[in-house]
DNA sequence: GTCTATAGGCGGATAGAC
DNA sequence: GTCTATCCGCCTATAGAC
C-alpha cells in the first residue's frame, strides 16, 4: 500500500540469525514441550546470545508460535498425502497399501515428527489456535485425498467416503501414536503389515485375505 | 515377612491430607502438564501448605508419577471396554455401537480423560513408563475386549482379530484426538453417527448401509 | 504432622555498551 | 544487530518452630 522498499515476503527465514534460533529454538521445543524448555537452552542450541533471540522474537511465546506455525504450514502439511491418488487404472489394494506404507514410513524414521505431534497435542490446552491449524493443514490434508479417492475411484461405493477416510487415516495415526510415541512396540506387538493388510480387506471389496 | 503392624494395602489414599493432594495435584497437573505445574499451585488446591506436600510425596516426580499411576491403574483402566461384549445372542452390530458409543461418551463427556490422555501423550518423552502403563493397562484392555468379541462371535471369522480390534479402538480413539482434544469439531465437522455406522458396515458382514 | 519462613537457583525479559 | 551483565520473580525443596 506504501512507497517503502520491499520487505522479505514470508517470513524472515534469511538472516543467518534468525535462521538459526529458528532451528535451535525447534529442536529444544520439541524435544522438551513449550513450559520445560528455556531461552537460555534456545539461545545456546542457537549459538547466540539470549538477547539476541529476544531481538527476533517478541517473547518465549511468540518463538514457539512461528515454528510451529512453519511445521505445521510447510514441513509436515503432507505428511499424510505421500502420493497421487489420482490413478484410478492401478488396482485399489496396491494404491492404498503403497499410501499407508509411506504415511507410516515418513512418520515412524521421522522422530522430528513424532516429537512434532507430543508437542501439538501436549500444548492443544495451551495453544488451541495451533492445534486447529494441525488439524486444518495436516489431518485434514489426509481426510480430503482419501475421501476424494474413495468418491472418485470407480471400484468403490461407499455411503459415506468421507467417515472411511476418517477409519483409515485414524488407524494409521493411531497406531503410530501406540507403537511408537507411547512405546507399545514391545507390550502390545504388531506388525504394520497385518494392520495394514486387514484395513485393506475390510475397505477393498471382493479382496479375500 | 516381619510381625510389624499391617500398613494400609495399597497406597495411602485414607490420610485426609493426603487425599486433598493427590485431588489438588490431579487438578493441576491435568490442566497444566508437568512442568507447567508448580508445587506452590498443587498445595493452594490441596488446601495444604507447601511443606505438607513434600511430607507426603518425596518430590515433584513422585507426586506427578503417583497421580498418573493412579489414574492409569485405577480410575481409566476399564473406560475401553465399558460393556459386556460375552453376549453373542445379540446382533454383533448393536454390541458394536453400543460400545463405540459408550466409549465415545465418557471419553467425550469426561473433560477429565481428555486432559489425561493430552497428559500421558504430551509426557510420553519425559515419562515413557507412564506411557507404557497407559497402553498395558487402558489400550490394551480394549484391544483385548474387541480381539476377544471378534474371536468368539460365531458371526465373524476374521483372519486377524486383533488388527481388526486395532482399527475399531484407532478409529474411535482417533476421532476423539482429532474432534475433542485437538479442538477440530468446528474445522473438519462430522457427527459421531457416521463414524459408528461406516465403521460397522466395514467390520459386520451382510450389513448394507 | 503441619505450619511459616527462607534458602538457593533458574526462569523470562531488558538495559546499555559496542 | 549483537553482546554482557543484570533485574526480579517464581521455582523446587528444606529448616525449624509448634
């Protein structure tokens, strides 16, 4: 609206500063949640001086915000859409097997992104605007491919494509949130493969296991 | 193994003032998380001096992982199996709804198991063992109860009951992260119903929607 | 057993030099 | 822009009176 000189369009992930009291402040935040984590520990992760952060950032609150905001709007907003969905010539159970297998691989290697959702789901009491951002351009991202894939791939016929996106992407995040983020792997074992392979036959018709 | 006098069996929940700080811990520490929590606040709503609380529990810890233990092995350790699921008179799809719903109600009702499950979810890295607690004992009872029903009901022949009662308990516990806890009902809106119903017609066979 | 008072440290945030 | 040094409040935990 003004004649002053352009300013970096998003935002200011340039100066070498900024960019990394950026990393570091994600790396203490998600690793130890919003209220355990220090500015001092932001600071000395950051290489920088606590001041300095305090000059990039309004205050303890505003730093968390922007990088979770980042995580949630740019890294992780297609976590759950790993692949196109749009080949409707290849069978079914191969194209679902091949999106659970991903949406389990990218978030079970990641630890970023198991932290990533402790942290979201810790803090939803706390933050609710971000758990809803989490749920706008994460779980939504995944609600709207699988629903699309079930509405427009001729071999289905569902009543309501909408709820079994729900049914597959919730067991997936589900499972991951046991086995993994809660550490159920060795007290309730299950390979993915058998969840996956029975998730598959209930939703395929005529796929006898 | 001595001839001392008998101590009261399970953890002392009969000292009046004891009782107030595991009340006033659980109010706190639920709201909050761990570190957000401060001893100062756990003794104002126990209504206990601050000095009282360390004279009952050895620290902070002790106090968090005691309340948690509490909560885990006591108050939520059937909240997943909330019925008798032994009757195989009745058609599988009214046992399953009545479950799925039942589940859903207190879950959804109780703000106190919301703040719980953000609680062990948002701790999981700092306290895996109250974690792993979670899963063995409120998971993995449900697990069991719906393995168990899918198993014996002559109605199903599964070729992996326990992945199916993964999908049933992922689904309903997903929907709950996502609608309740993650403050999404207004986001991406769907009511219980068609979540209940989609998931039936997958799992009950011959039940058209 | 329970209290008041306090020790001792770390927290978020800022002042002021360069 | 970045630093060092510092303010001041709240934190966990305890000492000592009753």
């Amino acid at each position: 609206m003004t004649n002053e000189a352009p300013q970096i369009p998003e935002r200011n992930l340039s100066s070498s500063k900024g960019e990394a009291i950026l990393r570091g402040g994600m790396q203490e935040f998600l690793k130890n949640g919003y209220a355990a984590t220090s500015m001092d520990r932001v600071a000395k992760a950051a290489q920088v001086s606590k001041a300095t952060v305090y000059s990039h950032f309004q205050d303890k609150e505003g730093l968390f915000i922007a990088i979770i905001k980042y995580l949630v709007e740019e890294k992780f907003q297609t976590i759950f859409e790993p692949i196109g969905t749009d080949n409707f010539a290849t069978e079914p159970e191969i194209i679902l097997k091949e999106l659970a297998n991903r949406m389990l691989d990218t978030a079970s290697e990641e630890l970023v992104f198991q932290n990533f959702m402790r942290v979201i789901i810790g803090e939803s009491g706390r933050f609710p605007q971000l758990a809803r951002a989490f749920v706008t351009n994460v779980e939504a991202t995944g609600f709207r491919v699988l629903r699309d894939y079930f509405t427009h791939c001729p071999r289905f016929n569902f009543a309501d494509p909408e709820a079994i996106a729900r049914i597959f992407v919730g067991s997936i995040v589900h499972f991951l949130i046991v086995q993994e983020m809660l550490h159920g792997k060795d007290i309730v074992p299950m390979e993915r493969d058998r969840l996956i392979d029975s998730l598959i036959a209930l939703i395929v018709p005529d796929k006898k296991m």
